[in-house]
C-alpha cells in the first residue's frame, strides 16, 4: 500500500454536536475521536494530512502533544467536504489517495485492506466502502444506482428500506482523476455546500469505474450528536470487555464494565461488575478489583486487591500484593507491597512504604487551602485507626500511631506517637446525673 496515503476531513464545524470543545477531542472509551483515525493510519503507516478548521488550536495541540506524525491543512471556512478534500491538493503526491472522515472512529485496518485490495483489482478510479442500514436516520448518505451516486440524508425523501445501502465516508480515489475533477464539484443548492460524495455521481457519468466495498455498519457508525457518540462508546465498551475475557480476564459482568481502550490487565486478573478502569492504566496479573471501583490513570502491580467501592487515580502506583479496601481513595501516591488500607481512608500525595498498615479511616490531609504536601510513610509502620496525618510529615520505618491521633510532627523508627486528648472517666457521674434528673422531675410534677 506504499502508493497510497491518507487525508483526514477533521475541520467541520461539529454543529449537530452541542459541546464547547471540539467533538474531534472529545474522548471515545478514554481515547479522543481523531486519535482512532489517525491510529489507523499509522498502523497501516500512511503519510497523514489532517484538515483542520473548528478549534483548531485545540486540535492541533492534542495531535502533536501525543506525537503522532502528520501535516496539517487549514480550511478557514467550512465549505464542505468536497472543499476540505481540495484544499489539501498540493499535499497529494501518491497514486491514491485514502479519504476518511474523522468522524468515524472504529475503522480498522482490514477494512482498509479490504478497500485497496478491490481498488487495485479493478483498476478503480473511485472505490468507497458502503454499509448496509435500512433505519431511517438523518446521519447518512445514501447509496444511488444509474448513474451510481451519493443522496444526503438531508435530501433523501425515499423509503430507508428501499435504499439500504449507506455510504461510510471512506474514499479511495486515484490522484489523477482528483487533479481533473475536483475542481468540477459544484456548490450544492440547497446546504451552500461542497460533497465530496459529487466525485462519485460525477465519475460515473464519466463511465469512470467505481469499486464498493461492503462493511459492517458498527464500524463505520459515523458521530454527528451526543447520542451517536452514546452508541459508538457503548458497543466499544463491549468489544474491548471481550477482547479481555478472550485474553483471559475474569469479567464477571461484561455489560456493567467499562474498561478504556489504553488500559492494559494481566492473565489471571478478576473484574467484578461495576468497575471502570480509565485512561493509561496498567493493571497487573491474578489482581482482584471489587465492584464499583474506578482506576484511573493508575498502575497496580501483581496480586493487588482493589475494592469493593475503591477509588484509586492520578499516577498512583500500588505495588505488589497491595490490598486496598472499600470506600478507599488512593491519588498521587505510591504503596510499596504488601501494604494494607482496608477501610474509609483517603491516601493522597502520599509515599507508603512496604508491609504497612493503615488502620480505618486514615486520612492524609494533604491540602492547607492554598497548596498540597506529601504524607510519607515508612515499612511496616502501624497507623492507628482514625488518625489525620497533617502534611508535610513523615513516619518513619517501624512507628507506630495510635488510634484516633491527629499528627503534626515526624515520628521517628520504633516509635509510638499519641496525639489525642487524655481521657478522664469520672467514677458514679451517671449516678450523680440520673439521681439530679430524677430530683428536678419530682419538684415538676408537684
Ligand atoms: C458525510 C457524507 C455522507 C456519509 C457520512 C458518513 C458528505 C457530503 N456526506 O455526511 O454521505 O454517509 O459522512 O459518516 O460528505 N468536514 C470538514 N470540512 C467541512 C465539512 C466537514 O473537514 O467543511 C469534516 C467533518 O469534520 C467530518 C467529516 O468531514 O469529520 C464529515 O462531515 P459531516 O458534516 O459530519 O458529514 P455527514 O453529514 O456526516
Ligand atoms: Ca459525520
């Protein structure tokens, strides 16, 4: 395929999408929409020329700050696809170009094959890749015959059962007709617009041939509104569940649990219902993670316990045999093996050392309303239960806290820190209480 290179349409103005920021950004399972297209092309390794436009800045910025190779185009006003794809004219230099919207994430890479592979042996001059659909829907185009064109949802006044066949928004064209004819697209009436989709009615006027290539329609799910985004996550929630069980990971209820496309889990790993695993995570092997527990951006090593309910996020690292329990948040810290924090507890900007144990309701209180500071905390060190651990502090190797103490200043190795009030217990008081309660209810009643 190393006559074919790749141009995305990404500068539309994302109007049937009613968010502040970009829909090209917006994430997909933890994975923004246009790094999907542009994964794509790189796994196929094509040269990239990106058409942006609405919120460039935005757009341009998340591309290049996550290294992906491409040149970008501007198109200042948002014309069309047809306009989009001639903008970038003096970018072709191989024989075919690839044409993909940028709004249609779940491509993969043997549909491209698949569309190449028909292209070359037909000596195409345009071949698109058409999914079957007879659900109305005002997303999209639809599949004409005689001669073979694209109508627009917009302009589709016919029955969706009697044209089934929907155009996916994937071109292969070959650079020689495009030189010749992109410039006859004509500015539809009705929109002011230019279709890229023209190209198609006008080659085969031409008697041009034209290849279509079947695909599935859950692949090529385009997404112009949130409830479009809604169905594309949902079902890739479900592809990515699979694919873990089909590398055996115990996914106790596949439908509840929502796993990211970056995150990576060891064999032998157990995920009860409920669980969200967001971003880069990195989850280790024969792991537990309990239901309703959210990680997120987070690595746990091997034969860590996570959860019930626990929420573990923000470069923490937990390192092996780790055990973290229900209602537990764990943010920006590192848990060296083997440690325990079982219940009610808040660990954040801490450094946790190994064989540890943090009795219930620890909190680190890490923010003095202006800035954070860590907590650190040595190996086999016992924090008594209901302890607040004021940052910055540091509990050294074998220190043990008692319960309930509030800890303001280091505590060194092999020692016991108390940092409570002294209980006094007053002898009979009850009594003396009772007997003066009973005293002033008799001169009531007299
Ligand atoms: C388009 C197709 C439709 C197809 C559907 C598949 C056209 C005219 N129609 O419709 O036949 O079934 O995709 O999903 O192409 N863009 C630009 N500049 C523009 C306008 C759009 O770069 O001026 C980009 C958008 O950012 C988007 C892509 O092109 O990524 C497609 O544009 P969109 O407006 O979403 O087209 P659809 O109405 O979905
Ligand atoms: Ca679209």
């Amino acid at each position: 395929m190393n006559d074919m290179q790749a141009i995305i349409l990404a500068a539309g103005k994302s109007t049937r999408f009613n968010t502040t920021t970009t829909k090209m950004i917006t994430p997909i399972c933890g994975k923004p929409m246009i790094f999907y297209t542009l994964d794509l092309c790189k796994q196929l390794d094509l040269p990239i020329t990106l058409v942006v436009g609405h919120q460039k800045e935005n757009l341009i910025q998340a591309v290049v700050e996550n290294n992906y190779a491409c040149s970008f185009v501007t198109q200042e006003e948002q014309r069309g696809t047809g306009d989009a794809l001639k903008i970038t004219q003096s970018s072709w230099q191989k024989d075919n170009l690839l044409v993909v919207n940028g709004d249609v994430p779940l491509i993969t890479p043997q549909m491209i094959e698949k569309l190449y592979a028909e292209h070359i042996k037909i000596d195409a001059t345009i071949t698109f890749a058409i999914a079957h659909h007879d659900q109305p829907s005002a997303s999209y185009g639809r599949v004409f015959d005689n001669p073979i064109r694209i109508v627009e949802a917009r302009h589709f006044d016919q029955r969706a059962d009697n044209y089934p066949w929907i155009n996916a928004g994937i071109y292969l064209i070959k650079k020689e007709f495009l030189e010749k004819h992109i410039a006859h697209i004509q500015k539809n009436k009705n929109s002011n617009e230019f279709y890229i989709t023209d190209l198609i009615e006008h080659a085969s006027v031409q008697q041009e041939k034209i290849g279509m290539v079947y695909v599935d329609f859950q692949h090529v799910r385009g997404i112009n509104t949130i409830s479009e985004l809604s169905v594309v996550e949902r079902n890739h929630y479900q592809t990515i569940a699979q694919q873990w069980l089909d590398n055996d990971i115990f996914i106790k209820d596949p439908q509840t649990t929502l796993i990211d496309t970056n995150v990576v889990i060891g064999a032998g790993t157990t995920i009860e219902p409920g669980v969200q695993i967001k971003g880069n995570s990195i989850i280790g092997r024969d792991c537990t993670v309990g239901a309703y527990t959210i990680i997120s951006n987070s690595i746990i090593k091997d034969n860590a316990t996570i959860g019930p309910f626990a929420h573990v996020h923000t470069n923490s690292v937990l390192n092996e045999n780790v055990c973290i329990g229900n209602f537990v948040e764990v943010k920006n810290s590192t848990i060296d093996a083997g440690t325990k924090a079982k219940h009610l507890t808040y660990l954040g900007d801490s450094t946790i050392g190994a064989k540890t144990n943090i009795g219930a309701g620890t909190i680190t209180c890490n923010y003095d309303g202006k800035n954070k500071h860590r907590t650190i905390i040595g190996n086999q060190v016992f924090i008594g239960s209901n302890n607040s651990l004021i940052a910055p502090v540091t509990i050294k190797d074998n220190a043990m806290t008692a319960a309930g103490s509030t800890i303001t200043n280091d505590v060194d190795e092999f020692t016991l820190a108390i940092a409570r009030a002294r209980q006094i217990n007053k002898d009979g008081y009850v009594l003396h209480l009772k007997q003066r309660q009973e005293k002033i209810k008799t001169t009531e009643t007299q």
